[in-house]
C-alpha cells in the first residue's frame, strides 16, 4: 500500500472520528423517550436566563463581566441547561417591555444584541453548557405576537397591565391566522438559524451549546376557533427550523393544557407529531389561582396535588421527553426584597425537583428564574436598571432566585448532585456491561 493511499486513509479515520465526536455533543432523543448526549442519558435541572443575550453585548444593557459570574454560578450548583430569549422585539419606551430589543423592525436587527447572543453561545461552549433559545413571545413583555401585528397594519397593541388582558388576548389572537405576520416571523427564524456566530466563526447550526430551537414562549392560540391554524403554524415552523438546522432538537414553548385553551389532546396532538421532538409544561401556581397572596403556606398541598396531576396528566399523553421548563413560587407575604423569606417557595422546589430526580415523569426542569447577583433597583424594572429572573412587567424579585437565597440554591444544588450521581452510575454501569462481554 502506497503512502498516499495510507494518509488518505488516516484523513478519512480522523474525519469520521472527528464527526462522531461532534454529532455526540448534539442532545438528541432516544426511541425510549430519553434525551441521550454523548451516548448517555441526558437528564438535567436548569434555570431560565432570559436575559443572557442582552448581558453578553457591547452595548446598553450588556455586562460581560455579570454574564461570565452569573454563568460560573450557575455551573458552580451543576446548572449546565439555560434557557433563554434569542431577543425582543419592536419600539423602545414602551412601559412592561424589555429593552434594548434585538429586531427593531421587519428583518432589521440590533448588531449589539445579535453579536451579545454571539458572545453567549460561545461561553456556554467553553463551559459545555446548553441553552434552549426561543424567538417569539405570546407575551407583550419581549414584544412577540404584538410586535408583529403591529408591523402588518393592525394598530397599536393593546398592554394587559394598561388595557387589560382581554383586549390584549383579542388583540393577539390574530396572528395565529394573519399570513403576513407569521412569514414575518418565519424570515426572523431563517435569520436566527441560519446565523454564523462573529465569535466562534462557527454557524450556530453547529454549535453543541444549542440544545433546542423554540419556537415561542408560551405559544396560544387565544381564540378556540383558532386551533387548527395553531396547529398548522406549530408543525410548519418546526419543519422550517429542521429544515434549517437538522443538529439541533425543535420544542414548543407551550405551557400545556394551560395553553391550548383547556384542551389536553391538542397539546399531545402538536407534541406527537415529528416536528416537535419533545413536550413542554409550564406551571404557575400562584397566577393559576392555586395558591393566594395570604396563604401560601396554607395552599402548599394544594399546589403540590395539582403540579401532580398536572404533570402527570402530560405524562401519559406522549413517549417524548417531558419538560417542565417554567415553574415559579413567590416569597412570603409577596416580598419581593432580597433575604426576605421563601420558606413556601422552596418546599415546593423541593418536591418538584425531587419527582424530577427519582420518577421518569419529567426528562428536565428549568425554574423561573435565575435573578443571581442582580440587586433590584425599583419594584417596577425602569431602562437601566440590573435584569433579574422577572421580566419588566412583573415585580422585581418576586419569582427570582438570587445567589443570595441560599436554602433555595441549596436544594438546587442537591439536586443536581443526585442526577449527577445517576449519570456516573449510569455511565459506569453501561461500560460494566460492556466490559464483561
């Protein structure tokens, strides 16, 4: 054999080696309903970090240092799963909406925020974190829905805190069935997955610190006689991102039931069909009238029996991985100050972590969410002030965790622990096996 021939092997070697390697670090899903990664079960208890786009720019909001602390934090209590907003949407000045927005018009884009999600997706790389990033809202708080029927001619969006949330969900209920607004949203979607990250040179189709594309947070349809195109505009998008990027897993955003207007088998109906690869849940006891202001502790069980039921009733709906990937509780007595008590708060962490650890109902949680060092300027977030886990329509530090709550971070802690101990048992187990064949 030639020399030549011998190196041109070695090269071929070293590409399908090179390959393996790479397409291991994608999270992928198993026939038995696990996210596999690196040939392992991927399991994993993680936060929100809706803000971490905007921290990783250049430019106003950006803080580069906060970012790389907030981030070792996060990996120092095993938190290796965040999940993100790619970047908001529309006009500045607008009370309850973040700032700066990453598209400011159709197609037009904030280069500070675009490089800021640039400068992320390359220190969660160099930490082997994973982000799940979505690119709209149903919600006005990151412009989403609103934004892009306020760009095809439907007028001023309505805002639930000044104009309640019945004509905001009028209001939004359009876009499901508006064409130019959802081809709108569709070229945002080629532009965002399709990008090539001004960092790393890497196209963020093949980056491993991608876990997922998401379509939305918190996806509605709003209006019951809208289901069907609800439907259609989930599994269209799903295939357009596969179509995109086929390394990376494509997820909903949905709540659940909760938000395909009370009807279950329309949530299983959207999770089960192949452009989606795994299911989502949010759940929210105190907005869904679990629990009340003055009695949280009192309505704890109560919130408990549900959050089971309500899981549990998903579970069985789909052999995909399940994802609780929004799940909040308040401080006592709805403080929102930094070490005021969340005794409530985190008896109910506990039980949904511990159901995440030792039950397979759930595949991950991400809480909400990550306030870390932040220390909250106003109840009401004004332009300048630090980002927490609760986005500028809600009061700052009501559902935040701060590095600072530390019988909360504990018990995060633990559990991370605990599913890395399962994920070495896991590992030693399978190479045990292997060994004694």
């Amino acid at each position: 054999m030639s020399k030549k021939i011998k190196f041109s092997i070695l090269l071929f070697i070293m590409a399908i080696a090179n390959f393996t390697v790479r397409a291991n670090d994608f999270v992928t899903v198993s026939e038995n309903g696990d996210f596999i990664l690196r040939n392992h079960p991927y399991k994993y208890a993680g936060t929100n970090f809706w803000y971490g786009a905007i921290l990783g720019s250049k430019g106003e909001g950006g803080d580069r240092q906060r970012l790389a602390e907030e981030l070792d934090s996060l990996q120092a209590i095993g938190i290796d799963n965040l999940r993100i907003l790619a970047g908001g949407d529309g006009n500045r000045s607008i009370p309850s909406h973040i700032e700066p927005t990453l598209q400011t018009e159709p197609g037009v884009y904030n280069q500070d925020i675009l490089e800021g999600l640039d400068y992320l997706i390359a220190e969660l790389e160099k930490r082997d974190m994973r982000a799940v990033i979505y690119l709209n809202n149903a919600w006005e708080w990151s412009g989403g829905y609103g934004t892009y029927l306020e760009w095809t001619g439907h007028g001023e969006a309505p805002l639930p805190l000044r104009d309640g949330y019945e004509n905001y969900m009028k209001y939004v209920s359009k876009f499901i069935t508006d064409d130019k607004a959802k081809e709108l949203y569709a070229n945002h979607v080629r532009n965002m997955v399709t990008r090539i990250n001004s960092i790393t040179g890497k196209p963020y189709a093949e980056s491993p610190a991608i876990m997922s594309w998401q379509i939305a947070n918190e996806p509605r349809c709003f209006d019951p006689a809208n289901k069907e195109a609800f439907y259609n505009w989930l599994v269209d998008t799903g295939k357009l991102i596969k179509s995109l990027d086929p390394n990376h897993l494509v997820s909903t955003g949905s709540e659940g039931m909760w938000g395909c207007e009370g009807d279950i088998d329309l949530w299983a109906r959207i999770h089960n069909s192949d452009a989606i690869d795994y299911a989502n849940i949010h759940i929210w006891p105190y907005n869904w009238n679990w629990v009340k202001p003055e009695s949280l502790a009192e309505d704890l069980p109560k919130a408990i029996a549900n959050t089971k039921d309500y899981i549990s009733s998903h579970r069985a709906l789909t052999k995909k991985p399940l994802v609780l990937e929004e799940f909040g509780f308040p401080r006592e007595n709805m403080e929102i100050a930094k070490g005021s008590s969340t005794a409530s708060r985190d008896a109910y962490y506990e039980y949904v972590l511990n159901l995440m650890v030792n039950s397979n109902d759930l595949n991950g949680i991400n809480f909400w969410g990550w306030g870390g060092n932040a220390a909250p300027a106003h109840k009401t977030w004004q332009p300048g002030d630090p980002y927490t886990g609760d986005p500028a329509q809600e009061d700052q530090g009501l559902n935040s965790v701060f590095s600072s709550d530390r019988s909360t971070v504990d018990i995060i802690k633990k559990a991370n622990q605990k599913l890395n101990q399962k994920r070495q048992c896991t590992k030693c187990n399978q190479h045990c096996a292997t060994s004694e064949k």
